[in-house]
C-alpha cells in the first residue's frame, strides 16, 4: 500500500523550494535592515491560548483547530495562527520589562481545518512581524511598510492592494455595537445562524459574513467609521496622511473588520487584485496582552500567506533564474576523491557551486550527468593530471578546454 500525504498538506521540492527560498531570504533581510528580531515559538500550545486569544465564537476556534489530549490528558493545538503563541512567549519571557519597543518577525506552518481553495492548505505558513510598546499610528506605519517593502522586492507591489479600516477602541465600539444591533433587530431573524451567534456574541462579525442570505440585510449598514471616538478618529486620519506622505498606496474599505477577535483601531489586509486572494493582513491588538494575563501593552502585527505569495510569483513568472552549478567534478576512480576533497571545498569558500560524482560512474555517465544539470564547467581529475598538480577545465558552452594549477584561486580567475 502506498502512503500518501494527509490532506491539505503538500511537499515542497527542487525548482518551488527555490522559490520559498528566494522570498525567505528577502524577508530576511529586510527584517534585518528594520532591527527587527526574529522569533520562533512553540508549533502546539495549550489549547487555551487560542480560545482565550483568538475567541470562543469565531469559526477557527470552533469547527478548524487540531486540537487533541496528549499522553499527559493535557489539551493540546497545533497553532492556527502565530500572534497568540508570540504574545504568550512575550509574557512569559518578560518582555515587558526589557527595552521598548519589541519588534519580532517569524516565518512559521500554521493548522486549520477547512476548505481547500488555490494557494490555500491546511498546513500553511505564515511570515508576520509583531510589534510591541508602541501605540503611535507610526508603528502602524512601520509595520504596513515591511509588508510593502516585501512586496515591492519581490516586484508585485503594483499586483496588490492594501486595504485598510479603523474599528475603533471599546469606548467607540460600545456606541457603534448598540447602534449595529438596533439596526439589525428585525432583520436577523432572516440571516444566516452563523450571524444569529455573532449578534449576541461578536455582532461587528456580521460585517464580513459572505453568505448571500445576509447580504440584502446589510445594504445600509451602519459603519464603525461614523462613530470613532476623537483619540480613534485623529489616529485614522493620521494613519491615512502618513501612507500618503511616505507614499505607500491604500484604499479604504469599511467592511473590513477581520476575523479574529483580539483587534482593534487600524485593521488591514493584502488582496491580489488580479486573483481577488487575500495575500494577508493584521492590525492592532492593544488589549491582547492583558486578556492573556501580561500588563497593558500596544501592540500591531501582520500575517502573509506564504503560499499565496508563491502562488503570484509564479503566476507573474517573476522568479529570479535559479544558479546552475558552476564547477562538476569529474573523477575517474574513487580514490582521487580525497585528494579533490580541499580544493572543491576552498571554491565553495569563494562562493561557488560545486558538485562531485558520488555514484562511482564511468566517465561517460559523469559527462552526460554534467550536461543535465547544465553545468557551467567540468573539471577532470585523473592521475596524469594529479601527479603534474594540475586538473583540466573545459567551459560547457564554448568547449574550451584548458589545464590550470589545482588551486582554487587559479580556476576562480578563469570563471569570473
Ligand atoms: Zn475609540
Ligand atoms: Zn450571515
């Protein structure tokens, strides 16, 4: 019986690996111009940490976590999202005590349970920063600028829109939820169950349900944007200016109030505008660290859908062109190896690709090997060549052929 992998879970392998490699090392650094730390948290947590976080009414905390008891009877969840984990890990490290702000990013495999779409797995991963101590909208800034500047490397920063929405604080939100509510009361009879919940329990989540029965009920909703509080509104506008100022494009779309319940003020997301995809999004989450039992501290962070990022690369084929190996080494017996084994390892030292028969194959087999992979040069060892100290280079593309010194420097030159 062949075993095939669980669904929802893919491989990932030779050319798209290279890919994943290409955005990773791009987040990378542009983390580290930013001073940005890079952080990894545990892959399960307690179970807790997500109801707590992420809350009990929303549909990942309900029908899409893997949640089971461990061999200890402890409940445990593979993480669906990476903030919660983070804020736990700044609690518990403490954090709060050390120099403010605290910047981490992460790339890391998240869990859910749900319905398969393009680019969408249920083991998927995420590259998100969060930024702690801070509630200035030009943290806001900050951290919707990594997200562009990502974009912008990996040349689809005019493919993607942001999106943004303020949701204002608890103070605006009461007023807003009692106006929302009074405006519903007699059309929620009609819509969906979902949306019966989320009208006791979270009723700005109505906002965003995407089934067609709500839609008619929502035509004039009222909008958390009219009711901001003065701190809200003032820290929207300038959000808004600062964008505009440093130059980052926005739409506003007041719709937006995102799925998880710990947000608050600024709320935004990435949708490829060809696709429809959303590519990621986040926002501030002020009182998150309190709900999970830290002291009282801003915070804002992202998420980006690693796979969809993949996905528009390859879609727009704006993959940089992969390396070909630069140097096969091709040896006619097996105990020239040792003998090749230093100089192949000080042109990796200067930064080339080098690669070597480990199959014991006939010189044939080795040069049509060479041919494959498109290898820019050979290099052929035999004794002759060893007892002179020297080894023959022959260029795949113009079939020159030259004899040079065994050392590194020297074959260096002559692929420059
Ligand atoms: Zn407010
Ligand atoms: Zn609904």
């Amino acid at each position: 019986m062949n075993i095939s992998r669980a669904k929802g879970t893919k491989d990932i392998f030779f050319d798209d690996m290279k890919i994943w490699q290409y955005v990773e090392e791009n987040i990378k650094e542009i983390c580290i111009k930013h001073n940005i730390d890079q952080i990894r948290t545990p892959i399960f947590e307690d179970t807790t940490l997500f109801s707590r976080s992420v809350g009990d009414e929303t549909d990942i905390v309900n029908k899409e976590m893997y949640t089971f008891l461990d061999k200890g009877n402890r409940s445990i969840t593979l993480r669906p999202e990476l903030t919660a984990g983070v804020v736990r890990a700044y609690i518990e490290n403490g954090f709060s005590s050390m120099l403010t702000p605290i910047k981490l990013w992460y790339i890391g495999t998240m869990y859910r349970y749900e319905k398969m779409q393009k680019g969408r797995y249920r083991e998927f991963s995420q590259f998100g920063i969060e930024v702690f101590g801070s509630d200035s909208y030009l943290a806001d800034i900050e951290v919707i600028s990594v997200a562009y500047e990502l974009f912008k490397k990996l040349r689809i920063s005019d493919k993607i829109a942001l999106k943004i929405n303020s949701i204002g604080c608890s103070k605006c939100r009461a007023k807003y939820i009692d106006t929302l509510k009074e405006y519903l009361v007699d059309k929620i009879d009609n819509m969906c169950d979902d949306c019966k919940i989320r009208y006791v329990k979270n009723p700005m989540r109505i906002i965003d349900c995407k089934q067609d029965k709500c839609k008619s009920a929502k035509q004039n909703l009222p909008m958390i944007t009219d009711y901001l509080c003065d701190d809200c509104s003032k820290d929207f506008e300038s959000l808004k200016q600062t964008l505009f100022d440093v130059g980052i494009e926005y739409e506003i779309d007041k719709t937006i109030v995102r799925g998880l319940d710990y947000y608050n003020k600024t709320v935004f997301e990435f949708i490829s505008k060809d696709l429809g995809l959303a590519v990621g999004g986040g926002g501030r989450y002020d009182t998150l660290v309190e709900v999970l039992g830290g002291t009282h501290t801003p915070a804002i962070g992202f998420g980006l859908g690693m796979d969809r990022i993949i996905l528009l690369l390859k879609e727009y084929e704006l993959v940089k062109n992969n390396r070909n190996v630069d140097i096969y080494f091709i040896i006619f017996d097996s105990n020239i190896f040792p003998k090749v084994f230093k100089l192949t390892n000080d042109l990796r030292d200067l930064g080339y690709i080098i690669d070597i028969d480990i199959c014991n194959r006939s010189f044939n087999a080795q040069l049509k090997y060479a041919s494959k992979i498109k290898a820019r040069y050979i290099c052929i060892i035999g004794e002759d060549e060893l007892k002179e100290n020297l080894c023959g280079l022959k260029n795949m593309n113009t079939s020159e052929q030259i004899k040079v010194d065994m050392s590194a420097e020297e074959i260096g030159n002559i692929l420059k």
